[in-house]
DNA sequence: GTCTATAGTCGGATAGAC
DNA sequence: GTCTATCCGACTATAGAC
C-alpha cells in the first residue's frame, strides 16, 4: 500500500523532532528520510512550524479524548477515586499510541516534553488552547481524589508530575541502555509507565507541609 | 569595576542558553547582548561547544563539592538518615548558587534541564565523567535511607527525580507568572525548592511495587 | 586581546517548469 | 502534486590588520 507524501512527512518528522528536537531537524532531513522532494513540505503544510503543530496534533486528537472519557468516569463514580486510580488510568490511553505508530507512546511523550521546553512555550499554549477543558477535568479528578490539597499545591505538583513523565521519556532511550547493560534490565515503555507512576501518585499524595 | 571580555560572554550565555536552548542562542546573539566581538568568543573558548562546557562546568565546579560534603556527613553519621533529610541537603547548596550570580539557582539548573535533552545527551556523559564519584556518593546516602529499594529500582526513581527539578526549572518562569495570575501566589525559587522536595522525597519513597 | 572582513556552510522558503 | 534551481538570510569559524 502506497503512503501518500504528506503522511510519509509526518512520520520522518515526528521520529527526528523526537530524536534530535524541533531546531536541530531541518527540513532537509526530513525530507531526504522520508525520501520526497524538500518543496512538498512547503506545499503540503505552509512552513516547518505548521508540520510541528500537524504532527503533535495527530497525537493529540487520538490521546486527549480517551484521557476525558477515563476522567469522566472518576468524576461519576459513587467512590472517590485514589491517586493511584487516576494515573493508573493514563496507561492505556497512552498505550494505544502504540498501536496507532510503531513506538508511538514514546514519540507521543518525547514530542509533549519538546513542546514544553523547545520554542519558548509556543506548543505549551497550543496545548492549553485547544485541550483545556479535559486538563480541567483531571484536575477535578485529583481534587476529588485529595480533597485537602490546595488548588495552589495541586497546580505545583501537577507540574511536577508532568515534568517527570516528559524528562523520563526524552531520556527514556539512553536511560534504558544504561539499565540494561548495569542491571541486565530489559526495559520497554510499558514497564517504564508502569514504574513511574507509583512515583507520581506517591509525590502528588505527599503529606501536606506548612509553609 | 570593569569585567573581562572572557566574563561578560559566559554571562550573556548562561542567560541566553538557559532561556532559549544551546542550539537557538547564536553566537551573535551572545557577543551582542555581552557588549563585544563577535571573533572573541573563538579567541577565549575555540569554539561554540567548549563555552557551553565552560559556561556549566562553572557551576558544577562551585555546586558539587557542596554536595558532597553533605552526602558525606549523611554517610558518617550514627543514625541513618531519611530521604526528606537527604533531599533537604540539596536546599544550600542550590541557594548558595543564587549568592555567587544574580538568578544563579535556577540558571544552574536550567542549564543542567538543557543539558541532559539537548545535543544527544554529550553533556550527559560529561557530566558523569567529572563528578561520577559526587553523584555515586548521593545514591549511597539514599540506599541508607531506604535499603529495601533495589538498586535499578532506585536507579529509576532518582531519574524522575531529575526529571522533575529540571522540568520545573525550566518552566518555572511561566509556572510562576500562573501561579501569580491564578493564586495570588508570590513564588521565589526557594519555595519552590521547599515545595518540590516532599514530592521528591515521597516518589522515591514510594511502596515497592511487584512487577 | 580586539577588531573588520570574509570564507564557507546550512537553513527555510519560493518561483516556475513539468 | 512534484520537481529543479535558486534566493537570501543566518550561522560558525578564521585570517590578518591593529
């Protein structure tokens, strides 16, 4: 089956923007991988800022809606959830990424952590603007969870927690090299997910401290 | 007092670099805001790579021996200690950065953010390489505090732990303009150093999970 | 040690033929 | 939609006068 130029774009660009960072991939590289003339991506969409943006949206419009349906379910459930059934209901959401592109899941979190500390936060609005009500709902859903943290405390930690997830994954490569060949340990993204998220739940959890 | 050349463009680039990534500041950039000659930087450090290890190696250089000193006495001493206090360790040394240059703390630890995701991780090993012993010293203290945790366990775990100071340094402008705007929240870079260690010391005491 | 001037490279973008 | 050929700006680095 024939790939279309636009995808066979879309797909080099997303594995080199994670790999290397938006500024350190030129369009040339892209192109050259994808093995298409360096013109279509001005032809196909606009300039190299509008194919970061198309290719962090695919991810996003596939991701965003199953984390709102999980969150929804612990806003409506009788029980307050815990902590640990919030995050825990990030695996598979983040999982079917996988299934949508090879390595999806990690490309997904390298690309998410690259918006955030790449171009000066442009992606970060991005984000914000066209997923904002679903980032509210989490919110709510921790609220519930952990009712006597301050909405102050909890915008922090959540903070933390996403930076967590972003760092570990744009290492995650490196990381899992080292742990093999130190630990003899075989490493994949799940189990890595898997590991980190009792971290993230035991931190946002933390003992409230006076200040 | 007059400052040398050499001087003036590390300061220029540590702001630079902390702000926009080592690949986004030019060299043109970094001589203009520094006041000088465009050619001096290549006199004073031979090339655009040895002033970012100039520029992180200074820190490093005051940083680290602070660190150990207090790995050493957590080592030394009867009572084994326990991770808030080990994280705690960490607050004085970081500060004191502040006291040696104007936003030094979280110029540091941006640059170590940009460090370990930019560049295919050369700073990474860099890093390893000159204070290796510093950084095995720090898990000892923490395989004190917790010996259940196995040693990839805590490999892992203080990864994340990274991960999330380094993310938050590097967003800790914005993040602080929000929590300004949303909480009426006045946040300087020592509470939230004090705001991020029970969440650190909480993700790396977290229970032990069964694979 | 500092400057000007420039070599040499690589980047994004586009005009215009097919 | 795809290609070649280029434009033009920005970059690092260096040679050589002062």
């Amino acid at each position: 089956m024939r790939q279309g130029t636009k995808h066979k774009i879309m797909d080099s660009a997303e594995r080199l923007f994670a790999e290397r960072g938006f500024s350190d991939t030129s369009l040339r590289l892209i192109t050259s991988h994808a093995e298409v003339n360096l013109a279509s991506v001005n032809y196909h969409f606009g300039s190299k800022k509008e194919l970061i943006q198309a290719v962090l949206m695919r991810y996003l419009e596939a991701f965003m809606p199953q984390l709102d349906r999980a969150m929804q379910a612990h806003l409506d459930s009788e029980q307050a959830p815990s902590l640990d059934d919030i995050f825990n209901a990030f695996v598979e959401p983040l999982l079917s990424m996988n299934e949508q592109r090879k390595h999806g899941t990690s490309l997904f979190l390298l690309l998410l952590g690259r918006g955030y500390t790449d171009s000066q936060g442009h992606l970060r609005k991005f984000i914000t603007h066209h997923f904002g009500e679903v980032l509210d709902r989490f919110q709510a859903a921790v609220r519930r969870a952990y009712p006597q943290l301050t909405e102050a405390e909890m915008f922090w930690r959540l903070h933390f927690t996403l930076g967590t997830v972003v760092f570990t994954m744009a290492s995650s490569a490196a990381l899992r090299d080292i742990a093999n060949a130190d630990f003899n340990e075989q490493v994949n993204v799940e189990t890595l997910i898997r590991k980190v998220i009792p971290y993230l739940a035991a931190g946002v959890g933390a003992p409230i401290q006076q200040q």
